[in-house]
C-alpha cells in the first residue's frame, strides 16, 4: 500500500460514489478506479460492492476504513506541522463542542477567528462530552471543548474556564423569585441522562428524594430557552451559556449552590499534537468563554445563597 491509494481508499468510503471521490481529489474516475485496483490486488480482497447506486463497503473494507483512519489523521498532522513551521494559519480543523457553549461563545468565537484566518476551513460538530471523547479518540476530531465529569484515558485535557450552574428563570415569571428547593419539579427543564450536565445536576435533585424526577428533558439550547422565556419553566444552566440573554434583560438567575459548578477542558489526542490554526481557534474561544463567565458573574454578585 503507497499513501495515494490509501488516500483514494479512505475518500472513496466518505462519499459512497466514483463521481464525488474523484471530484474531492482532483482527479478522473478512471484514476480513482484504477488505485482502488491496485489496493485490493494487494490486500487481496474486495473492499467495495459496485452498483447503479454508488459503492457500498464490503465487511473487508469496513475493517480496513477503521484501521486506516488513525494513520491517516497522523499523516494528516504531521502535514499540518510542516505547515505550521511558515507562521501561517491554514487547512483544515474539526471541533467538537458541548451544546451549552453553543448560544454565544462559538458564534463570536467563530466571527473573530474567520476574520483574521481566512484560509482556515472549520468544521463544527456539536455533541454531548461522551460522544465527543469517542469521535476524538477515533480520529474524527481534531479538538473537543468538554465537560470533565470523570479523567479522560489517553487523551490530554487542558483546563478551560470553571463556572456556576445556576437557575434560570423569565424575568418577569413568577418563578423568579422562587428559591430553588421551594421549586416545583414539573417546572423544571433539565438534560436529558448521559448529558454531561445532568451528571452535575441529578446529585442535587436527588436531594428531594427518589421522586423527584423532572418531566421535560432537553438537550437543545434554543427551544429550552424559549420555553424559559415563556415564564412558565425553569431550567439549570451554566452562567456563560446564557450571558448575552442576561445582557438584553430577557432572563434572570438565581443561585443554586455555590459549589455546583462545571469545568470546561480541551481534549485533544497525544499523538496528533494541535495544529497552529487549532491552536489560535482553541484561544479564541477560550478568551470568549472567559469574557462570557466574567459578564454573567456580574449578575451574581448581589445573590445570596439559597435558603436551607
């Protein structure tokens, strides 16, 4: 095997079809077709189905896709270092973040970052912590900004920003002004289990005992924060995931427990060090994760700690 059919294998199994595969590489079918030969002569085994449809990996070549795709990440990286030595920002990197990060930290990181790197390409995904560990490990992330629940094996973990869990309310419901125990639990919106969030939350709701479940999870940010702002729910969030909506006055926040807090980290795998672009990327939103904490922690400061 040479790194060219290595190259053409691995395109062809993402696009499931000659005509892609051959447009992403810059090349004609017949080339395509003809590394793909080369490749399966020498490993001696078919690793595509033809049809009208498109291609379909055979059991072979499923195999051989996982088994590749960690190598061609580190060659991958290592192209990128190369790159990096000029001084320059450029290619490709592929994040992973938590959905609480989603509302506003990403989208001016975002703004920022592509003005001053134009030649970056970014690829966002958007995940709970646990599936963003695994796409990490296996190559498909460059990158994941994380909630740190438990150590993550293997991986390098940098610390982020720590922050409050707090209450949040419309602020002109009701709710506002009732304390967290005194709140009825069918007003409650929470993540749903396997969150990151929810593995801080269940602790304190288990508090009320062994009934007290809420009846609405959600993970989506959006459609949790309309219904907060319909003045009939309540929800437990970070203070940076909603920092800009305290800045228009649309939410209020009440303290919780001072000690229930998250810890945000950038995991990214040992062997396939950050690019340069990664790396401004990672800065930006670390400086937007800050400035979001610092302006919601303004609202804190004259809240007092819930009545026991």
């Amino acid at each position: 095997m040479d790194l060219r059919q290595i190259e053409c294998f691995l395109c062809l199994y993402r696009n499931g079809g000659m005509t892609r595969a051959a447009a992403e590489l810059g090349i004609v079918q017949s080339a395509l077709s003809t590394q793909l030969a080369k490749l399966e002569k020498t490993l001696k085994v078919q690793l595509f189905e033809r049809s009208s449809r498109g291609v379909t990996p055979t059991a072979a070549g499923v195999d051989l896709y996982k088994m590749l795709l960690p190598l061609s990440k580190e060659v991958e990286s290592v192209r990128q270092r190369m790159l990096d030595l000029s001084g320059g920002t450029s290619g490709l990197i592929r994040v992973g973040t938590v959905p609480s990060l989603g509302a506003s930290i990403v989208p001016r990181a975002l703004s920022l970052y592509s003005a001053d790197n134009r030649d970056v390409t970014i690829r966002l995904t958007e995940a709970y912590s646990a599936g963003l560990v695994e796409r990490l490990d296996a190559g498909e992330l460059d990158v994941a900004i994380v909630n740190l629940i438990q150590p993550v094996r293997s991986l390098e973990t940098t610390p982020l920003v720590s922050e409050e869990l707090v209450l949040v309310t419309a602020s002109d419901s009701p709710l506002r002004s009732v304390e967290f125990n005194d709140l009825s639990i069918d007003t409650l919106i929470v993540p749903s289990l396997g969150q990151g969030l929810r593995a801080i939350i269940d602790p304190v709701l288990k508090k009320r005992g062994p009934a007290a479940r809420p009846r609405l999870e959600m993970d989506a940010l959006t459609p949790t924060l309309e219904l907060v702002k319909s003045g009939a729910w309540a929800t437990i969030l970070p203070i940076s995931a909603i920092a800009h909506e305290l800045d228009a006055g649309a939410l209020s926040v009440r303290r919780i427990h001072a000690d229930m807090q998250r810890q945000l980290v950038v995991v990214n795998h040992p062997r396939r060090p950050l690019s340069l672009a990664a790396q401004r990327f990672v800065a930006a939103l670390a400086a937007e994760a800050h400035d979001a904490v610092t302006r919601a922690q303004r609202f804190m400061k004259s809240l007092k700690p819930q009545r026991k």
